[in-house]
C-alpha cells in the first residue's frame, strides 16, 4: 500500500481480490462529478444506504471541516464511504458545539465487503493530525442502518462488529439516554475523547450524556 499527501487530502491504492481500490480522504467539494455509486449501496429489502445520491457528499464536503472518504474501482465507482461531520443544529450533541465530531456514515457496498476496507476508510478518516486530540468524537450506533440481511450478522454480532472496528481508535461504548439511542436496547453510542480536551469539557459531556447542557 502507498500514499502521497495531496491538497485536498491523502491518496492511497490497495489491491484486493476485486481488483485494485483507490482511497481518497478529504474530498474536496465538486470533485464527485462523474462518479457511479456501486449496485451493492442502494435499497433494499430491509436495509437502506445512508447516502443515496452523489449530491450528499458534496455537500457534507463543502461543510465545515466536512470529510468524506471514498474508496474507488476502476476510477469512478464508489465501492465504499465514510462521511464525517459536525452534529447539526437541534441535535443534542450540539449542545457542545464544535467540541463534538460525528463519524457519521461507513458503508461498504454488498459487492466488496470482507475485504478489510471498512477498517482502511476508518484509519484515513482519524488520519487528520492533531484534529480529533481536540475534539470528542462520536459514532451512533442505528440497528435500523444495519444491513442484517446481507452479512448474516444477528443484531448482538453487528453491535459488537461496530464497537471492535472503532475500538483501535480509542471508542468506547457509553451509556445515554439520548432518545435515538434509547430507542432499542441494540443500539449503541461509542465515543473518542481527544488528549486535548479538557477536564472541563469532559464534564460537559458525560452531563450532555444525559441530556444535561452545561453552558461552558
């Protein structure tokens, strides 16, 4: 595996058994244009991707300090994303401003999943210097974003293949009583805490945990 920095971000090329994958990290806003989304990432019988036009991606890009991750065959097919972002407004997360930095969205497509490209657009996406010691990142854990059907996973397998993807990055599970989360008790919330953040900030949040907002 190589890379090289580029404005926009970092560049890699990996060979698997489906043919050789670009990953681009930092993608830069209108730089989608010509891509394809892959057959395995759409909608189907019990399970719907998170990103469903090309559109989004350029607009999670164009925001600030949007990233979006991709992983490309054959120059213009989208096997694979992961998008992060800042909680919008109304979510409780954003109670805590820009201190909280979602891992939104990680799909694989049907096609190309055991691959070890999940754990690929996870490692570029944390790839940002000294970002994340300065925030707390987060990932939702949705049931209902799981795609049951097309791994075989039960419920407890996909939760706990969740939690062990990100726990090489210093996610742990926290308990909330966030209503998403709270909704089914598969659900989980797993949570980075940068070594810069401070003690302060870190009460903040395990307040916010529980719905507390605690104005800094």
């Amino acid at each position: 595996m190589s890379g090289h920095l580029k404005a926009e971000g970092k560049v890699s090329r990996i060979r698997t058994p489906k043919g050789e994958l670009e990953l681009r990290s930092l993608c830069p806003p209108g730089s989608f244009c010509g891509l394809v989304l892959d057959s395995g990432l759409g909608t189907f019988p019990h399970y719907s991707s998170m990103i469903q036009k090309l559109e989004m991606f350029d607009r999670i890009a164009s925001s600030e300090d949007g990233n979006v991750v991709l992983a490309i065959a054959e120059g213009k097919r989208v096997v694979a994303y992961a998008c992060c972002y800042y909680p919008a407004p109304g979510e409780r997360w954003a109670g805590l401003g820009k201190l909280m930095y979602e891992m939104g969205t990680l799909e694989v497509s049907r096609n190309f999943r055991g691959l070890g490209i999940a754990q690929r657009l996870v490692a570029m996406a944390m790839d940002r210097g000294d970002f994340y010691e300065e925030k707390i990142a987060y990932m939702n854990g949705f049931s209902w974003h799981w795609d049951l059907e097309g791994t075989g996973l039960t419920l407890a397998q996909y939760r706990e293949l969740m939690i062990s993807l990100m726990k090489p990055y210093g996610f742990k599970e926290y308990p909330t009583n966030e209503p998403n989360i709270a909704l089914r008790q598969e659900n989980v919330f797993l949570a980075r805490i940068g070594s810069k953040v401070s003690q302060r900030d870190i009460k903040r949040f395990h307040k916010l945990l529980f719905g507390i907002v605690d104005p800094q």
